[in-house]
C-alpha cells in the first residue's frame, strides 16, 4: 500500500522494502534499493512505473525479477569471467535441471528461435557462418499453417524460405534437402492438430530434420513435454513464469546444436553478434533456473486465486456487475487464475474501454487486461485481472481503485456528434501515409451506402478489407492486413471535402501517422 500513496505522505517518502535489499558482512559490497512510490529512478527520467494487473507481456516489462535473480546479477557483475567458458558451464547447469542434454542462454526466447534456425542452417561453418543469410546450406523452414505467429519471425529474420503446411503428407512431400529446420508454437492446440507436435517429430525424425518448439511462456514442466515428443530444440523465456532477467531465455537442445547456436551468437563475430547474453543475465537466469524448481507453485496459484476472491467481493455491490474466475486449464502459458469483470456501462456510467483508460492514466497506474465495451451501441463492458505478476497488497489497491472509478466514474467526455451534409466517398482513391520516417503510397477503393463505407484496402505489400462510417464531413475507416502469422490494423480518421480526404492515422503498436487521400 505504501508504494502507491495509500498512506501519509510523509511515510510514503520513506525508503521503499526492497526485494533486492541485502544486509552484509563489513567490508562486503551491499545492493540497496532507496526509491520511493513519488521518486525513483524511473520518475527521474520522467516514466512512470506500473501495477501489473495484466500479466508478462514485454511491452510492460515482463515479470519482476526473483530476489534471487537481481542478488545473482549483482554479484555477477563484479567479476571478468571468460565466455566461451560460462556458457557451457551455466548451460549444463540449466540443462540438468530442465530435463535436457543442453542448454544456452539467450537475448529471450525470440533470440533462441533465431540461433537455432541459424544453428540449422549453417552450423559452424565459418564460410556459411560469415555469408549469412545470403548463401546458405540449406534456405527452408517449414511452419504449419496453424502454427504461424507473431514471434516466427526469429525464424524470417534469418534469411530462409518459409514453407507452410497442413497434414502429414504434406509435411513429407516438403522436406527435401533444402530443408533446415520445422518450427512449431506450442499449446493445447499443438498437441490436438492432426499434425500435432508428436506427429511433426515422429516424420522429421525420419526425414533427419530438428523441430523448434517455441514453448516462451510455457511452465518448463520435467519431464519435459516436447524433448519426450520428439523435438531437438525448445525455447522458454527467462523473464515469465521463471521470473528471471526480462532479456533473457534459455534454449534446450542437443549438444552439438546448442554449441552451434552459441557459436553464432556473441561474443563471436557471427550473423548473431546482436544477439549479446552478458555475464549477469547468464547467472541471473542460472538462478531463475534453480529457483523454478523449489518453488511452491500450488501455493502461489492459491494465493493468486485468493486475490481474484478479494478482488470480486470488493466490487459486489457495485450495479449489474458480475465476476467469473477462469481457473488454469491445460495449457502450461500464463497458468493463473484470471478474473474477468462484467458490468452495463449504462447502469454504472464507465465502459470498460474508459476504465482500462482511466487507471492507465491515474495515480497509481495500473495495467489490466481487456478493456472491452465502446459508447454509444455496445455498453456491455469488462476487464480482466490477471494477478499472474501482481505482489504482495497490489490486489488491496487495484480493488479500492476499481471500485472507486465504478462507483464515481465522473464526466466521461461525450462522442463528438458532426452536422452538415454527408460527404461522398465512393470511388478509387490515392493515399501516401507520412510515418514518423517514410512515406509509404497505399490505395482506397471504396462503396458508399447510406453511412457506411465497404471495400478494399490495398498497400505496398499487403491487402484487405475495409470497412468504415460517415458523419457529415468527418470519415473513421478501419482495415486489418495480415502478414505471415500476425495483424496489421489501420484505422484512418479525417475530413472529407470533395475529393480530398486527410487526417491521422493509427495502427497498434506501429503507432500513427498523418496521411492524404486524393480521389482518382
């Protein structure tokens, strides 16, 4: 409670307890945390910190490392140590306890995805080594259709060929001996496909050819799940359920593939050099590693799951609102118990779009998951705790802050309503996009009825439909292309004045620009 202001200001300005806070023998070197809630290193540079409601996504930082990773990382870092000497010492380590016959540490698992595609293709053939991705041994990966992600593209950003496929015979007819590798993302669905998993490797294993399993937020049970498949190779990050240094991951293998990965990666002058594991993120994730094993996870689902019922039972009172606590199933990914709350935003005045909002902006900040629920049609609203990298009293203040927005959810600002006559919008349109660097040259083409806009999207590369709706002069159009295994959204806002339509545009986690349409 008290890093988040919950108590007198002047013991909100004491010294925050520290995870990493260790008291030594004189003449010993000592890690001490001295920030406070109001002032720390990141309100220095003008950041401001989160409450982790939400889970181990990246672009929030991942998982608050264990005391015993951030003591390890501490230590490591006032010893020289050889490189080429820890990896394989902390490798052997890490393997002995994940079940495996090797293992390296690497930049997150996206970085082990990337080394053992390059580890496949080139091996440790400097000749191979120094012309990657140009010249290769072998330039295909192969991907099942239902397999392809956001995160294959540690396997793209190597240079190869990517071959889909759907069923066995497929998967036989493609394997040639141009083939490096088969990548698969696990999950419940990986291992109910009828090109499951356990089929890939029982046909690679004929054909002589590694399976990747990209296991990043998977528990790493033992035995390990995918090695008694049939897979080489298998990949988790350090900085989820582990809890281990954010920029790191470990990658599971045999020991000539694992050798091969590290060998490409730094400190050697290999298509990996980028790739860059230090000394404190190697025992940092030695120490995640071996924390893993003597945690008491049942404990740890009990009190998350305790503080989902805290949660709930704060909120009761509150007009129409309901909760539902989604126990973990099967899959070992994000293994928490997720609290989903439901409310009329009618009733209670707040969508769960605004709320999810209004705790991202407020003191203390607060990250949640959903967000869902939009004025004026679609009013039925929810968000979503996940207590997965919460700590001990963040629940204490993510209920009181909830409810207190539920229940005084004050003005919310009113959708803007335009006047004036419908503009035009149908027809074949030009439009150059100005990113913060670029400019890239797209194109409309629209149908108008009434309000409401159909049609195509077309870019430079990709293509898809778009949808959108008019009011008065003022046009909102929204498109979702789809690149190999990911989304790509648009959504254009602006004003049309006969054939010159111009505003902003935003796209996700690509950001936004400015951009001019002119009809043809």
């Amino acid at each position: 409670m008290k890093r988040f202001g919950f108590i007198s200001a002047s013991a909100a300005m004491a010294p925050l307890p520290a995870f990493a806070k260790r008291t030594q023998a004189d003449g010993k070197k000592q890690l001490v945390e001295s920030g406070t809630a109001s002032e720390n290193l990141y309100t220095h540079v003008g950041v401001r910190p989160i409450l982790n409601a939400r889970g181990t996504y990246t672009i929030i930082s991942g998982s608050q490392s264990l005391p015993e990773v951030k003591e390890a990382m501490f230590e490591a870092s006032n010893y020289f140590v050889h490189l080429d000497e820890l990896m394989p010492a902390v490798g052997a380590e890490i393997a002995k306890h994940m079940g495996a016959p090797m293992a390296i540490v690497t930049t997150g698992c996206e970085a082990a995805i990337a080394l053992a595609t390059v580890a496949c293709i080139c091996g440790t053939d400097p000749e191979f080594a120094q012309s990657m991705p140009y010249i290769a041994q072998h330039r295909q990966v192969i991907i099942p259709k239902y397999s392809r992600n956001p995160y294959d593209f540690g396997v793209r950003m190597c240079g190869p060929e990517i071959l889909e496929v759907e069923s066995d015979d497929d998967l036989r007819t493609k394997i040639t001996t141009k083939t490096a590798m088969i990548y698969v993302m696990s999950g419940p669905r990986a291992f109910k496909e009828p090109l499951s998993i356990r089929t890939i490797c029982a046909i690679a294993k004929e054909k002589g050819v590694p399976v990747f399993v990209d296991a990043a937020a998977e528990e790493p049970v033992v035995p390990n799940i995918h090695l008694a498949a049939g897979a080489t190779f298998v990949g988790y990050s350090g900085g989820k359920c582990m809890r281990g240094p954010q920029a790191a991951g470990v990658l599971l293998g045999p020991k000539d593939l694992c050798a091969a990965a590290f060998w490409n990666a730094a400190p050697h002058h290999n298509w990996g050099r980028a790739l860059k594991v230090g000394k404190e993120e190697a025992m940092g994730m030695l120490a995640a590693v071996r924390q893993w094993y003597k945690r008491d996870h049942e404990a740890e689902q009990r009190q998350w799951l305790a503080w989902d019922k805290d949660i709930a039972r704060a909120l009761q009172d509150i007009p129409t609102l309901t909760t539902h606590i989604e126990i973990p199933g099967e899959d070992l990914s994000n293994r928490a118990p997720v609290l989903t709350i439901r409310w009329d935003g009618r009733a209670v005045g707040i969508t769960g779009t605004e709320l999810a909002e209004k705790l991202d902006r407020g003191t203390p900040r607060i990250a949640v998951g959903g967000g869902e629920g939009h004025r004026p049609d679609a009013m039925n609203s929810s968000i979503e705790i996940m207590p997965y990298m919460m700590q001990p009293g963040d629940h204490l203040v993510v209920a009181e802050v909830v409810g207190r927005y539920l229940r005084h959810p004050g003005d919310i600002a009113s959708l803007s309503q335009f006047s004036g006559p419908m503009a035009d919008l149908a027809g074949t349109w030009n439009v150059s996009i100005e990113y913060v660097r670029g400019v890239g040259q797209q194109q409309f083409i629209l149908r108008q009825i009434g309000d409401s806009l159909t049609g195509e999207h077309k870019g430079e590369v990709f293509q898809a439909a778009i949808r959108g709706k008019v009011e008065a002069d003022h046009v909102t159009l929204r498109s979702m292309m789809r690149p190999s295994g990911y989304y790509l959204p648009y959504v254009f806002v602006g004003k049309c004045a006969g054939n010159t339509f111009s505003g902003e545009v935003t796209m996700g986690e690509y950001g936004a620009g400015t951009f001019v349409a002119t009809r043809l």
